[in-house]
C-alpha cells in the first residue's frame, strides 16, 4: 500500500474518531430510555406521594408485583419484537393457558402439576403454530397473531361454557396446598425475611401481629429472573446474535446461514409461554381462572418493549429495557392511586408515553444506522 | 496449469419454464487470478451467481471443484467447498455492530455443554485485526455497521468471506453503489486477495471498474457467453464495445443515417 493511501486513512481514521464519544454511545444503548424514564417516574412520585405510602414495603411490592406480571410478558414481546415480528395473541394466550390449568384440575380431576404442564405444552404448540404460519405464508405476524387473538379468545370461551357451563373456573386455591410444583408461580419468597423485619419494627404489622408485605411474590422473581435470562441469550449466545440477525435483515442473516425460520418460530413459543407463565401466577394467585383473562394484555407487553427501546422494525432492542417498561407502566398504574389524580388519566399518560418513546427510539434508530 | 484451477463451470445450462436463461456457459476460475464477469441488464448475471454459488442447481452442465465433479445443493454445499459469494445486499444487518455482522451465523464459542456462550471478546480481537489488515481501522468493533462507508461496508463483507475460508470469492457488483474513491479502495482490496492466492470471479457492467483489475474477461449476453478473452487479447475499447452489444449500436447507427436519408430525400 503507498503512502498516499496510508494517509488517507489515516485522516479517515481520525473522521471515526471524532464520532464515536461516550456519550454518544451511551446514547444509542437501547435501554437508556426506559432507565431514564424510570428515574423520572420515580422522582414524580417520590415527591408528590412520597408520604402516601407508596414507597412502604406494602407499598412497593404492590407496584412491583403489577409490574413484574406485565414484565414477564414484555420480555417475550421484546424478543420476538427483536426478532422481527409481533405476537398480538398474548392476551388471549393468558385467558386460555387460565381455562387449560383450571378445567383438566377441577372437572377432570388431574393433579394441578400435570394440568400445568398440560397448559405449557398447549402454549409450545400455539407458539409453533403461529410461528409457522408467519414464516411459511410470509404474511405479516400482525395478521396472523390477530387471528389467532379472536381464535383463542373464542375458543377459551367456547370450551369453557362448553365444559362447565359458565366463564369462571373457580376452587383451584385448595389444589395448591400439596402440590409439587405450583409454589413456582404462588408462593412469597423471604417471607421470614419479612416476618423478622415486622418484629423488629421496621415494616408495617398488621392487627394480629404478621407484617403487612408477607414476602416478595414469585412473579417479581420470575420477573427478574426472565430479564437476566433473555438479556444473557441476547447479549451472550449464538442465538441472541440471530435474534438480532433474523430481525435486522432476515435475507442477509438467511444468506450467512442463519436458521431465520427455527428462530422466529422460537420466539413465538417463548411468548406464548411468558403468557402462561403469566397464567399461572394469576390463576394460582387468585384460586380461579376466567375467560376474559389478559384481555388487551398483548398490548401492554408491546407498550413496555417499545418504551424499554425496541424498535417495532426488528433488529434492535434489549430485554433490560422492556424490563424497566414494565416498571414504569407499573408504577404509574398503582401510583396513580396515592395521588389526586384521576384514575381516568391513566390511559392518556400511557399513550403519551408510548409516544415519546416511539419518537426517542426512531432517533435512536437514525443515528445508529446514520451513514457519514 | 491445470492444477491451479480451482472451480470449472462447463456448459452450464438454467431453463426456467420455457425460458432459458443460460444456455452452455463455461468459464473456469484459477487460484490468484481475477475473472470478470461482464455483461449488460439481463444478460443472465444474476442466474450465472445464483447457480455458481448454490442456490439454482443448473439443469445441464456439470461443476468440477478442484478436479472432482459435484453438484450444490444449497449455498451451504457451496460455501462448504469454499465458494463464497457476496451478494449485493452484502448480507450485513446494518443496526448490528461490526463484530456481530463479521461472525453472523458463525459465532466462536466458549465453554462448555449449555453454558456454551458467543466468545465476544475473541470475536472483537478478530474483526479489529481483519479490517486493520485491510485499512479499516475499526477502533471500536462494537459499533453499528450503520455508520461506516459504503466501501468499508464492502470490504467487510469480502474480508468476513474470506476469514471464513474461502478459497473462490464471487462478487457481485462490488463496486455499483460507490464513488470514485471508495470504488477504488474495494478494487484494491480484491487485487489483494487475489494476490494472495484466492480465485476472485467478478460481476459487474462497469468496464471501467473491471479492466484495470481482471486477468480474464468472460462476456455474458442474452444467456450465452461471447467467450473469454485473456487482457492481452482484448483493449479496453473492444471490452467495451461487446458489453455495449457494439453491433446493436453499429446496426443502430446504420439505421440512424438510413432514416436520415430517406428523411432528406424526401424534402
């Protein structure tokens, strides 16, 4: 090579350097957003309910067991937003994952354990089935997962009344008590921690002496858990690198190699078991399984991906954020209730909300992929 | 000379429906040397890419790499003997950072059973190190792809082929979306490569891009090739007359001034 081109590149080398700054990278982290986000969410109530009790042990796990349900949730949406496709049949998933654990354990007599893991093995079957159809027909996941909404939601309800004779399932709290495995989703975790730090004053009792905050609820350690998993996979495996691969460009990423159809497929399994995970937690928690459960829950799990910096086009995204998603949306839903605020606002902050977010991260978007 | 042959495509024949889309082409890439590929829109480029690299089986001909007879069934086959091919799309996810494009689909791993994870460190050294090679000076492996250059992006793509060992790269149209410079920076990149003992077969209609670079030259027209022609047999000028379909604007220019007399004899 002359010394001509050396130099060239050279002062092109020195072009790179002036654009790549901290900063500026620690802007395009997709997360920074939703941390941000949080941060703000936190101080606003922080000052304006600071006093309320929000903040009380009772009151934070309120907040973080709302958040830790629709979080389990957005992680599978961000996957699979990261992935390039959308699940819309999530909410109807959570409904009909309730109805396979409750009706196979309370009218056709099976251990809870093995009605639960009948409901996973449905969910691995819808997940396939809707991966299979967007990867064959090609048409967009939108439509076939919006299908697939009315189709589960219907069938839920169909099967039910069918079978029982109404929507609701109740009775399922006393199947819970010997069963192997449905501590899992139901039992509260350091309750003893809890116990001790009410007998030392340090959180609120309740009249008979027990605190008020019994434990942490599994569904915040699932929560956590899921996020350390799907941030692990995306950031540490060869998998998470065709995540990213199938949902940047699924022609490139075919063309390398990259098995773009099992990965997508995968990924609409992974949200149809975040789903009935969610199922369990709620069904287990409240001893009893409805049809309409997870109505419109596919959206919320899409609101928290795309606030925690996914971008609806694919290829982009982390789990951490949508993580952090969920939390603000949890948050601002319970805290809403220790301020003045009308509860009917709620809506209109989550739209704005989305909104900004949408706008932040289609910046995000430019400058990463910003030729210069 | 023989021996240096690396891939013979012999009378390689692709029918689609009624149509024919190539009919008997033969060229043959040796190991250091630069074959272009030339020919205007529709003269069957894109089909001549697609069956050498894998992804149409030709329905004549046979495919002969490194003396033995094969048949790709799937760019994999292909690329497993060494064939690589760089697409136009150069298959780089754009809001990917370099190190994850450079191994897509091919990650080093480390560890063990189902802790096995993507050894990103291992990945960054080597991206650094192979688009240093090049004079890329990747300082951070971990940015977008987005942000380089059309040439960088380019170089890249041929680069990650050939770590991946490629012994015959295919190019497809490398240099149609550059400039001047960045065209020329990717142009010196494939000279490279060939020089360092790899068969480079290179697509494009641009003469000006082709001429400088190539050591044989096989013209492709409605299907068929016109022949190959080694440099010295054939100057820039002639080059560039058969790619323009010369005869086409010689009878062209035939008519022209037919028009023009009949038009005159008229007044």
């Amino acid at each position: 090579m002359s010394t001509k081109s050396q130099s060239i590149d050279r002062k092109s080398q020195d072009e790179r350097l002036r654009r790549v700054s901290k900063l500026k990278k620690l802007l395009n982290r997709p997360e920074l957003g939703a941390l941000g986000g949080s941060i703000l969410v936190f101080i606003f109530f922080g000052i304006i309910a600071g006093d309320s009790g929000m903040f009380s042990a009772y009151g934070t796990l309120n907040f973080l067991e709302v958040s830790s349900n629709l979080g389990i949730i957005a992680i599978g949406a961000a996957m699979l937003m990261i992935g390039g496709e959308f699940d819309l049949s999530v909410g109807s998933m959570i409904g009909f994952a309730g109805i396979c654990i409750a009706i196979p354990a309370i009218y056709w007599g099976w251990p809870l354990w093995s009605s639960i893991l009948f409901a996973f093995s449905m969910a691995v079957l819808i997940g396939y089935a809707n991966g299979i159809l967007v990867v064959r027909t090609g048409l967009p996941s939108f439509i076939v997962t919006l299908a697939m909404l009315f189709i589960l939601r219907g069938a839920t309800l169909a099967l039910t009344r069918l079978i029982t004779g109404r929507t609701q399932v109740p009775g399922l709290r006393v199947l819970i008590e010997n069963d192997p495995i449905a501590w899992i989703f139901s039992a509260d975790v350091f309750s003893g921690l809890f116990v001790w730090l009410g007998s030392l004053g340090l959180i609120a009792l309740r009249q008979d002496g027990t605190p008020l905050a019994t434990g942490i609820p599994t569904s915040v350690i699932w929560w956590i858990g899921l996020t350390i998993f799907a941030t692990w996979i995306l950031m540490k495996t060869r998998y998470g690198n065709w995540i990213f691969a199938s949902g940047g460009d699924k022609l490139g990423a075919r063309n390398v190699g990259v098995p773009v159809a099992r990965v997508k497929i995968s990924l609409f399994i992974g949200t149809a078991v975040c789903a009935t995970i969610y199922a369990c937690v709620q069904v287990l928690d409240a001893g009893s399984a409805d049809t309409m459960r997870g109505f419109l829950k596919e959206l919320e799990a899409i609101v928290a991906a795309v606030v925690g910096g996914c971008l609806l086009t694919g290829g982009y995204g982390s789990a951490i954020g949508a993580a952090f998603g969920a939390l603000i949306f949890g948050t601002v839903s319970m805290g809403i209730y220790y301020t003045d605020v009308d509860t009917d606002w709620f809506k209109v902050f989550l739209g704005a909300m989305m909104l900004i977010a949408v706008i932040f991260n289609n910046f995000v978007r430019r400058r990463v992929t910003e030729n210069k | 000379m023989s021996t240096d042959i690396i891939v013979e495509f012999n009378n390689i024949s692709k029918f689609f429906g009624s149509v024919i889309a190539l009919k008997d082409v033969t060229m043959h890439v040796k190991k250091g040397e630069i074959m272009c590929l030339l020919g205007d829109n529709g003269a069957g480029k894109s089909t001549l890419i697609k069956t050498l690299s894998g992804v149409h089986k030709p329905n004549e001909g046979e495919i002969i790499v490194e003396g033995k007879k094969t048949t790709f069934d799937s760019p994999r086959d292909a690329l497993d003997l060494g064939i690589a091919t760089v697409y136009q799309d150069l298959a780089l996810v754009s809001l990917m950072s370099v190190t994850r494009n450079f191994f897509m689909g091919r990650e080093p791993m480390k560890g063990f059973g189902l802790f096995k994870v993507f050894d990103i460190e291992k990945a960054n050294a080597v991206a650094a190190e192979r688009m240093g090679q090049i004079g890329i000076d990747v300082r951070d492996p971990s940015q977008a792809v987005g942000t380089m250059s059309g040439g960088e992006r380019q170089c890249l793509a041929i680069s990650r082929a050939i770590y991946f060992g490629a012994k015959v790269l295919i190019l497809d149209e490398p240099t149609s979306a550059l400039g001047v410079h960045q065209a020329s920076v990717v142009l010196k990149y494939i000279v490279k490569a060939a020089s360092e003992g790899l068969g480079v077969i290179l697509i494009t209609h641009n003469v000006h891009h082709a001429y400088p670079v190539g050591d044989r030259f096989t013209i492709l027209n409605r299907g068929k090739s016109m022949g190959t022609y080694p440099k010295k047999d054939l100057s820039r000028e002639k080059l560039l007359s058969m790619m323009a379909g010369g005869e086409e604007l010689d009878k062209l220019e035939v008519e022209l001034k037919e028009m023009d007399r009949i038009s005159k004899s008229n007044n």
